[in-house]
C-alpha cells in the first residue's frame, strides 16, 4: 500500500477534533490522570456517563510509574486488591498485603479506561476554572474548566486558553491539590472544608491517611469532589507513601457519589 502523508495527516487532525469537539460538554471533568483519576474514569465510562480526563503530561499513570522510591512495586490492602481483581491486575501475596507490579498497574488502569470509554486529553493543562450562580441555586458552582497545552504553560507564553464545560469535576491532581487552590484563590467562597480554606497535607502515616483518604473523597467546592491525594490535601489529612488502596477506592467512591448525584438531578428534571 503506497503511504500517503496527506492522509495521515488529516487523519489525525480531523479524528482529535472530532473528539474534542465531542467532549465540550460533559458529564464529568476529571483533573489528573494518576491511580485515582483513572480509577474514577473508568467506573464512570462504565456508568455510561461522557468523562474526559485531562492530563498536563504526556504519560498518565502520575506517581503510580514509579512505586516506591522508583522500586516499581506497589503495595495494597485487601479492599485494594478487590479493585485490582476487578480490573485483571496481577496481585501476590507478601506479609498481610499484596504486592502488583507498578507498570502492569498504571498500563492497565489507562487502558480498561479507555476501552470503558473515557477520553484521555494529555498534554493539556487545566488553568482555571468556569464558576457560575445558577438561577435558583443558593451557592456559586463549579460548571466547567479553562483548558490549555502544556506546552504552552511551559514555555510562558500568552496564548488564551479554551473551556469545556462539565456538571461535574473532579480534582485528582495529587499532593499539589491544584484545582482547589485555584477555586480558593479565585471564587471569593469559602470551601467545603471546616476552615473554608484547604487544610494542606500533613506528614506520613499510612494506617490514618489510608482511612482519611476515603473519608475526605467528597465534594469541597459545589460541584467540584476531590479524590486521591488531593482530598488528603485538601481535608487536612497524612500522606501515605507507596500503600495505593487507599488511591483506587477513592478514585472508586469518587465515582459513586458523582453517578448518585447525576441519578438524583435526571430524577428531578
Ligand atoms: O500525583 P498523582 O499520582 O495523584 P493521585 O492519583 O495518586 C497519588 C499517588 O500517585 C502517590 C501517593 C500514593 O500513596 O501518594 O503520590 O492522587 O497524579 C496526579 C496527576 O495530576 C496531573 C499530574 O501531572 C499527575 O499526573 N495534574 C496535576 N495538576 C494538573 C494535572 C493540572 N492542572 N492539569 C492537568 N493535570
């Protein structure tokens, strides 16, 4: 078959913005695409809800590449293996916990995502987000998300971004829990925290921030839920090191409380 350059070409420009154009409008809008954003995709595109993931670097996966201090083994629990089971990770046994292998983890994760039906966008960055006082709604809410290229925040340049707008979004983008600051810097609201502020993370303690990693997986600015290490962040809670339980069942839970609240708002309309 003679190859052809213009083809590809314009293959690959009309398929992508097809997809973007596809998915200006979503049910949810997830924030970061380590261990928890992808967990959160995947039980949400298998909910058959429309969610794009955005992701400031090329590879997803986030810290979960690298293991341990780059010994590329991650541990869990036995509530964490169950989400690995359902996902056909490999798991052994060591001591109590179990033990999976950090790149079959991550590869697999982004790939059940995928093939459930989220839409990754890499490479792009969420800048900012849309707030707006709906008629009728007694606080401001988060509806949709100011989106760049990465490489247009790396190299500083002042080229406007453009928007995609979502019922909700979920802030998974780790320990900088960058999507909060931004609502907190720029909303003029107080967050749904006990400060009205984020709390910030506090240093490891496995065993507690495992606990408070689910307990803190809810939503923190109407519209907005936060997951993974950025509800520890965000909450005021421990950070956990290379134990990952605590990452995929609140990536998990995540979901649920999102697919009952989309439930609840068709109920009423
Ligand atoms: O850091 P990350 O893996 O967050 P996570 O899912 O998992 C935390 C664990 O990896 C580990 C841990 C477990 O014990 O403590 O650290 O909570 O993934 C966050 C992703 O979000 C991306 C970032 O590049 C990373 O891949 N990200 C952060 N800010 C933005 C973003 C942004 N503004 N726009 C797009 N992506």
């Amino acid at each position: 078959m003679k190859l052809d350059e213009q083809v590809i070409t314009r293959a690959i420009i009309e398929r992508f913005t097809q997809k973007w154009i596809d998915h200006l409008d979503l049910d949810v809008a997830i924030v970061g695409g380590g261990p928890s954003g992808l967990v959160a995709a995947y039980y949400l595109a298998k909910n058959a809800r429309k969610v794009a993931l955005f992701e400031r670097k090329l590879s997803i996966g986030g810290g979960m590449w690298g293991g341990g201090m780059m010994f590329n083994q991650i541990v869990v629990q036995d509530e964490g293996k169950e989400v690995l089971d359902e996902l056909g990770i490999s798991t052994h046994p060591f001591e109590g916990y179990h033990t999976a292998d950090a790149v079959e983890a991550t590869t697999t994760l982004g790939s059940k995502a995928c093939q459930a039906g989220a839409k990754v966008f890499n490479l792009m960055c969420v800048e900012d987000v849309i707030i707006r006082q709906t008629h009728g709604q007694e606080s401001a809410r988060v509806v949709g998300l100011v989106i760049n290229w990465s490489a247009v925040e790396k190299a500083q340049l002042a080229v406007d971004p453009l928007t995609v707008h979502a019922r909700f979004t979920i802030d998974v983008t780790g320990h900088e829990t960058e999507l909060m600051r931004i609502i907190e810097r720029k909303s003029g609201s107080r967050l749904l925290t006990e400060t009205g502020k984020i709390m910030g993370e506090r240093s490891l303690w496995a065993e507690v921030a495992e606990h408070t990693t689910l307990e803190n997986t809810r939503e923190a600015f109407p519209g907005v839920y936060v997951a993974g290490m950025a509800a520890n962040a965000t909450f005021g809670s421990y950070r956990m090191g290379p134990i990952f339980g605590g990452m995929l069942l609140s990536g998990k839970k995540a979901a649920e409380l999102i697919i009952q609240r989309l439930e609840q708002d068709t109920n009423i309309s």
